[in-house]
C-alpha cells in the first residue's frame, strides 16, 4: 500500500529534477519527498505521528488550457511557459502513472485528473481515453467519468478522481497490493501473479459484492475487445465505500487502446496460466467470477459481447473516421473470435 501512494515514473521525474536526484534513488526518498494532498487515496506519509496533509492551492478548471502546454512544456524538457504553474506543478508530484498529470478543482468542489496529449503521442491518447470510457459506458460498464477538452493546440481529458470526494480523501488499494505483485519490476515470477480471477477471489475476500466479479469480467473481456493491453495490476483498484460499510471495486480507469496493433493478449491471465484473447481463455475460470456454471457464463459473455458490439456506436461524435474505422475492424475480429465455441 506504501507503494500505491508513492510517485510512478512522471512523478520521481519531477522529483528527479527538483531534488538532483541520482539514479538508484530508493522508492521511499520518493515517498518522502511527494506531497499527501495529491497523493491517490487516503495515507499520509511523514515524519511524525501526524503527518502535514497541507492542502495546496489547487488549479481551478478555468486553467487547463494554460495547465495542459505547462505539462506538455515539462515531459518535452522545455522553459516554463508560466511560471507560477510551473512551480505548482513541480511541487505536487506525488501522483501516479507514467503521463504528466495534475488536479484540478471544478466549481462543485470535484477533483478531477488532467491528462494533455504529448508531442510525442502517435495519436490523441486523451481523445482516445474518452472515447473508450463513452463506449464501456454505453454496453453497461463502471467507468470514471471523463470530460475531453480539445482545441487548435491541445487535447486533454479530464477523469473524474474517485479516490476524493470533496475535501475528503478515500481509502484505495490497487490490485497490485491485493494480489501481492509489483508494477512495473519483476519478471515472469510477477507476471505469473497478474490474474483476472484470482483477482475476482480477492474481491470476494474483502467483502465486495458479488457483482463486482461479475463487474470485472465484463471489463476483461472489454479490453480484450477495445485492445487495451495496458490492463496491468496498477491499472485496477478497490476503494473503501464508508456509506457501506465496505470495500468495492473502483470505476475502471487508464483503458485506451493498443495505438500501434490489435494485441493478442492482455497484460493480466484471463485464466490460470492464459493470457491469449480467446473464447476458451475467458470462461475457463468462470466460477472464479462467481456464475454458477458454465452454462450461465457462456449466457452472460454472448449477451455482454452483443451490448460492447452495439454501444461501439456511442464514439461516433469523438473518433475521427480513420480510428473509428481502424476500431471498429479491430473490435469486429476479436468479437468473432470470442463467439467462435471450440471444436
């Protein structure tokens, strides 16, 4: 959990630069170093038995034009382009992730996560990060909500923080922690751990309701149709739900899309020992997701498959037509090849 509230690779880079920090730093200088306000979920990390959870300024949302090219300005190496942003910027780097992001505060009190589009970027990741979370949406799917912010210069997308609600900060585990596995490290002795169903058999030992398996099946066989291969152990997560008295699995969250190929597995085992993107990987361990049988599993995914199929269409007004298209091809073979029952 320590390792949840600590810095990923955009923050120890800023951490890199403002403190001239060496190669080789350990993960708990970083942890130090980062601020609580901005930090996912509830710890606060510090050097007495109460540690300062001083809330900074935060940027407004009439700012995420300006804050969006200061965090493009800063991944791209380049001068501050506003000053006092820059400095905001660089003393609030405990977030995770490897993207440059900030939070900004809307007029209600919400917390919301901006992420820019980089020079970089071989496509509009943040118009492709909405687009995806309208169309998990759509086919019945619990995603945070996003907003796109696009223009002549930039795109952004704003993602809604779950882990916050008002001044509030809420107690979050990541699937990392509940399976007791790193990311990013390790090798296939950490990979060997990365599992959708034993996932599902956490969920149900901490006390989540049943249809969060169920909740999690759907989003496994989501990316496994929108291409999101970026499906790993840090990128699913639980939070604590005060007015229930118990934990839940949290809105998805981090699915885009491979940008460069439809891949042919995902980053987490869809069944014991299986990360290839097939019918037969997807209801080998279907009891681990609570169905009763096979049969009502098979029940489940053919109606699932038909609502992810249909809900493609909620993109139309996002995606231009060359990546509408390029999906479209892309989700049309997958959903083939996972209605296909073996021989």
């Amino acid at each position: 959990m320590l390792r949840d509230a600590c810095p990923d690779s955009w923050g120890q880079a800023v951490l890199q630069r403002e403190h001239k920090l060496p190669a080789g730093t350990p993960p708990v200088r970083y942890l130090m170093l980062a601020g609580n306000d901005q930090r996912w979920g509830a710890l606060a990390v510090g050097t007495s038995k109460t540690p300062s959870v001083t809330s900074l300024s935060k940027p407004r949302l009439a700012q995420l034009d300006a804050l969006s090219r200061e965090l493009r300005a800063m991944a791209e190496g380049r001068p501050a382009i506003v000053g006092t942003l820059r400095r905001r910027l660089v003393h609030t780097p405990s977030l995770g992730g490897a993207r440059p992001k900030t939070t900004v505060r809307d007029d209600e009190g919400r917390s919301w996560l901006v992420k820019p589009r980089l020079g970089s970027d071989t496509a509009d990741v943040p118009r492709l990060e909405h687009a995806t979370r309208l169309w998990g949406t759509a086919c019945g799917l619990s995603f945070a909500q996003t907003v796109l912010h696009s223009g002549d210069e930039f795109s952004a997308v704003r993602v809604l923080r779950f882990d916050r609600d008002g001044e509030r900060r809420l107690m979050c585990v990541s699937a990392a922690t509940l399976l007791q596995t790193e990311y990013p490290g390790g090798g296939p002795g950490e990979m060997s751990r990365w599992s959708y169903p034993r996932l599902a058999e956490e969920l149900q030992r901490i006390g989540a309701p049943p249809e969060d398996r169920v909740e999690l099946f759907g989003r496994m066989v989501f990316n496994a149709v929108c291409g999101n291969d970026d499906d790993h152990v840090r990128n699913h997560a639980v939070v604590y739900r005060a007015q229930e008295g118990r934990w839940r699995l949290a809105p998805a969250y981090d699915a885009v899309p491979n940008t460069a190929e439809m891949p042919a597995q995902l980053a987490m085992q869809l069944s014991a020992g299986r990360f290839d993107i097939s019918r037969e990987s997807v209801l080998a361990d279907s009891a681990r997701f609570g169905f009763a049988n096979r049969d009502k599993a098979e029940h489940h995914l053919n109606e699932l498959l038909t609502r992810i199929e249909v809900a493609f269409d909620t993109e139309e007004t996002v995606l231009d037509p060359d990546w509408k298209g390029a999906l479209r091809a892309r989700a049309v073979a997958v959903l083939r090849k996972l209605r296909i029952r073996p021989a």
